[in-house]
C-alpha cells in the first residue's frame, strides 16, 4: 500500500489496510521528508531573491553588501544551533544616495529576503516620510511615530529623506520623532528593522546632529549615481518590459539627453527614476506620432524613434 | 479555543481521565459533544456521575468517536475556555471491526491539527523491557515529542505494581515531561492543570 499524502494513510487505516503502528511511522517519515522540502524551498526562494536584486543594473557594492548580510544571517543561525557564541543581529542601516538609485527597490528586496530566512515575521515594507511621523502639537509626535512603529513591527520601517528630521531646529518636533525612534529601535530590536535612507551630505550632517544615532546604525550602504551607460541600459530594459525597442538613433538620442552629473552632487537629477519619466514620456510621444495613422505595423507600434524624444528635455531637467 | 486531546491506548483510562478531570476543574454538568468518523454529531448533556456510568467501563474500545467538552480554567486574572477531546483508543493492530478503524482514524486525523496532546499511558503495562519493544506507546511518545506541546500521564500510578514502573517509562521517554497520575482518584491533577494552563 503506497500512501503519499498524511489523507491516504488514515484512509488505509481505516479500510484496514495498515495498522496504526505502520500509520505512525509513514506519518512521521512524511513529516522529515516534507520538512526537508520546505527547507530546500526556502534557500530556492531566497536564491530567487537575491536573483531578482541581481537583475538590477550597476549597483554592484549593493550587491555584494547583501549578500553579505545574508551570509552573516545564514552563519549566526549555524553557530546558535552549535551554541558557539553569536552576534546580536542588529540590522538597521543608513541608505546614502541620490534620487532614483535604488534605495526603495533594494529596501523592498531585502524585506523579502529577511522574511524567508525568519529574521522578521512579516518581512513588509512601511514607507514613511517626515510628514508621517511629526505632529502637529506637543506629545503628537510620539503617538504618530509609535503609530507607524506598530505598524512596521515583523517588518522594515523605511524613512525616506530621514534628514529632515533634524532640519527644523531646537523647537522642532522632529528631535521627538527622532527619540522616540531611538527608543524603539533598542525595545523592538528583534522585530523591527529601521531603514533611513536620504541624500548622502544630509544624511552625514543628519547623523551628526545625534551622537547615539551613528553607532545605532551598523550598516551604511551608499547608492552612488548610475553611469551613461547603465542608466541606457535600465532604458531598454524598461523599454524591453512594456515592449516596446529603441532603435540605434534613438538610443544616441537618448544618451545625449542623459547627462548625469559627474561629482554626484546635483540632488535634483533623479537618475533611474528620470529614466523612467523619460521612457513614459517618449511612449505617449509615439503614441500621437502614431495616432494620425490608419494603419500601423507590428514594428512600428513597438519601435520608438529619436523624433519621440524631442520633447521630453523638460523631463531631464526637472 | 485551543483544543486539548487525549490519546492512548485502549483503556488506559482516557475517558475516566477526561471526566474526573472536569469534575476536579469544579465543573458538576458537561455537554459531550459526539463526533463520528463520518462528521455526524449529537450532544448529550449529563452530570459527571451519570456520564461516568455511561461512557467509562472496562470493555475495550468503549469510545469509538470523538468526545468533546467545553471546559473553563482560570489562569492568571482571566477565566480561559478551552476544549477537551477524548479519542478512541489506538492499538498496535488492525482491528477487524469497521467502527473501531474508523475511531482509531478519526483519533490519528485529530492529532495531526490539535494544540495540546495529553497521551495516557497504562503504567501497569510498563515493565523493564518496554524500552525496547515497539508498542502503540513508544509511537505516540515519537509523535508527539516533536510536537510543540505535549505530555504523557502515567495513569494507574494507585496500583501497587504501577509505582515501580514509571522509573521504566522515564527511562523509555526520556525527552518528554510526564506526570503520574490516577485518573480513578484524581491524582496528580494539579500538575495536569499546571500543564493545559500553560498551553492553553
């Protein structure tokens, strides 16, 4: 009698077919067996992860950083199973860039990543900004901040543009939000991961402005701005996502249009995200070019032309 | 509701267990909720003295469904509900009535989904060689010591010839808590109650 699933075996022993002594044992192999399973799943769907922030473009420190992350991660847990001494798995980190590198993208990875290796429960992503967790009045602050705390518990809190905490003074509320962040992150540390992430001068002025805030965060990751060439080749991916081509001329077209600031110190150049506006722009440009036809080929539809980005400088500029 | 349930082998006790237990947790009325293999349920409403006369005797396979009470314990500041199922008894081998295979699959399909396993085992049967035979016991020990929680009762501990046996039952479980009891004088309840507060 072959029994593959827990079903089959109480319906044999039901019909006779096995005594309970063989149903425990089928039982209890199909336990180890599918526990094996699982396990071998979870490494499959983490290597799907780190796949997936692989299939970025450039950011390779990125990268390597996470991977190192998960490398400590997976050899803390061995050593706790061979009660050696561990380190205490203090996660929160500094995200240092400029609009559109990939700090929200990389965040939101490593929220799943957390999650298969059981470092958080939920392994979710609340996104906040300065709006979200300052108050209006006296003792607001800290009800809007633990608000969103709980709500990010078992997950990453990611505060977007996190300087601006620090930016309106002495009597602003933000040093409150600021403290009673720094509360949480000792309380909650086993269930919770803070991300601040916000240009990179700020956020140094940002972490000098508190004494205990730089040790509190042992991880600093700097997103440095993409080259020509890889913020081409996020174009055409884009492009190869919504399917549509760029042909030859248009991709010099384009390169020409992306002139990414060399000392990496224009905040307003949004990089992957400019792309993106870009390439949006360029679509519904094709889209008119397109539109006066009554009959439009497969190619056609697919392919934009350097004509599509005339009108999209404002883009690049804003 | 976290779900307590009671296995074991053919009378070793679970039923005088399960109802001596809820008369010493100050329940004096009980509504058994019947539970056959095919899903069809009635429930009887007795007092503890009348549901003893009527689902407990020495007859092997008595229980041949699933029985369940509602039970309340106070832990802490608060009262907690939580239910108490007794099983069918599971031997080692194939029984040649249908209603039996049936209980005895009903009882190992339950304990697959419950909270809390409290396996009953007959102490008078335990001798030095247990250890090494492969009983029905030494099955669910395997089971449930994996589970998340579990205990075994070492039920007849009143018998003279039982007192000497739990050393051997120690030693055959050793990775599980047990607790000697005697389902018949309501021994050992307090630790029993200790046990299904901390999981419930």
């Amino acid at each position: 009698m072959t029994c593959q699933w827990p079903e089959d075996v109480i319906t044999a022993v039901e019909a006779g077919q096995i005594s309970p002594l063989e149903a425990f044992r089928k039982l209890r192999e199909m336990n180890n067996t599918h526990g094996n399973d699982v396990q071998g799943s979870v490494e499959q769907r983490i290597e799907n992860i780190l796949r997936e922030l692989d299939s970025l473009i450039g950011l390779n420190e990125v990268k390597k950083l996470v991977r190192e992350i998960y490398a400590f991660i997976e050899i803390q847990k061995r050593r706790e199973k061979e009660c050696l001494n561990t380190e205490p798995l203090v996660l929160h980190m500094i995200f240092k860039g400029n609009p559109g590198t990939g700090k929200t993208t990389v965040a939101r990875i490593m929220g799943q990543i957390f999650r298969e290796m059981g470092v958080l429960s939920r392994g979710h992503l609340i996104e906040v900004e300065r709006a979200d967790l300052v108050g209006e009045y006296i003792g607001h602050t800290a009800q809007k901040m633990r608000d969103q705390l709980k709500k990010a518990y078992g997950g990453i809190l990611f505060i977007d543009e996190a300087y601006s905490l620090a930016r309106g003074g002495e009597k602003d509320f933000g040093k409150e939000a600021i403290d009673c962040m720094v509360k949480a992150m000792e309380d909650h540390k086993d269930e919770l991961i803070l991300i601040l992430a916000g240009y990179k001068r700020e956020m140094d002025s940002f972490l000098q402005t508190n004494p205990g805030l730089h040790s509190r965060f042992p991880i600093h990751i700097n997103f440095p701005d993409y080259s020509k060439q890889e913020l081409l080749e996020i174009a055409e991916l884009l492009c190869i996502k919504r399917q549509y081509q760029l042909n030859p001329q248009a991709k010099i077209k384009l390169l020409n249009l992306l002139n990414p600031p060399v000392e990496s110190n224009d905040d307003k150049f949004g990089n992957a995200r400019t792309v993106r506006n870009v390439i949006e722009k360029a679509i519904r440009r094709q889209a008119v070019r397109l539109i006066s036809k009554h009959f439009t080929t497969r190619e056609e539809l697919m392919v934009i032309e350097p004509c599509d980005f005339e009108e999209v400088e404002k883009c690049v500029s804003v | 509701m976290r779900e307590c349930v009671i296995v074991g082998r053919p009378n070793s006790g679970k039923t005088l267990f399960a109802l001596n237990f809820a008369g010493y947790l100050g329940i004096k009325n009980i509504d058994v909720t019947f539970k056959t293999y095919d899903g069809v349920m009635n429930c009887r409403h007795f007092s503890i003295e009348e549901a003893k006369r009527e689902l407990c005797g020495n007859v092997m396979h008595r229980t041949c469904s699933l029985q369940s009470m509602i039970l309340n314990m106070k832990v802490g500041k608060t009262t907690v509900n939580f239910k108490l199922t007794d099983t069918c008894g599971v031997s080692e081998q194939i029984h040649n009535e249908e209603r039996v295979r049936k209980g005895m699959a009903q009882t190992i399909s339950l304990l697959r989904s419950v909270d809390f396993i409290l396996h009953v085992v007959d102490l008078s049967l335990i001798n030095k060689e247990f250890r090494n035979k492969t009983s029905i016991d030494c099955e669910l020990y395997n089971y449930g010591k994996v589970s998340k929680a579990y205990v075994v009762l070492g039920n007849k501990y009143d018998l003279s010839s039982s007192k000497n046996n739990l050393v051997h039952l120690i030693a055959a479980f050793p990775k599980t808590n047990i607790v000697p009891i005697s389902a018949l004088y309501s021994q050992g309840f307090k630790e029993v109650k200790a046990c299904v507060a901390r999981n419930i």
